[in-house]
C-alpha cells in the first residue's frame, strides 16, 4: 500500500508533497540528503505535516499530482482540516 504525504519546513516557509510506497524509508531519504539536487535538500528541518495512508500506489500518484496542481497553501491547509474532521 502506498502513502501520501505532505512535508513542511517552517525554516522556508515550503510545503513538499510526494508519494511512495515506504514512508519511513522515503523520510530517510529526505532527511539525509540523499538527493542533493532534490527540492528537500533545502531545508533540514521538514516535519510530516499530512499523510494519507493504505492506497493503491496509482491512486497515491494521482492524488499527489491533484495537490501538487493547486499549487496552494491554503488548499493544503484545508485539505488537513478536513481530513481531521472525518477522523472525528
């Protein structure tokens, strides 16, 4: 099953949305700078700001395509206040 998720760093103000199947393995990645050219080696300070779990990998792509397409803040701030008001 895959994740989606959405990272924050509050040291630039950036949100970084991806996908993947591992998220644990993928925070790593990100955390150290495996990827020196990568949007996230820009801030080391990138906290889990949303994730939604337990999709097909494919409806992960598209769900992360449909945020990243926004290009939004505020949607991304509203799409964390609905998610947590259907927990509830």
């Amino acid at each position: 099953m895959a994740t989606v998720y959405i990272l924050h760093s509050t040291n630039i103000d950036k949100f970084y949305i991806g996908s993947c199947i591992c998220l644990i393995e993928r925070l790593k990645d990100h955390k150290s700078n495996t990827f020196k050219t990568a949007f996230t080696h820009r801030a080391n300070d990138w906290v889990v700001f949303l994730q939604i779990d337990n999709l097909h990998y494919n409806q992960a792509r598209k769900i992360e395509n449909n945020i990243k397409s926004m290009k939004s803040k505020k949607y991304i701030n509203n799409l964390k206040n609905i998610l947590k008001s259907l927990k509830n």
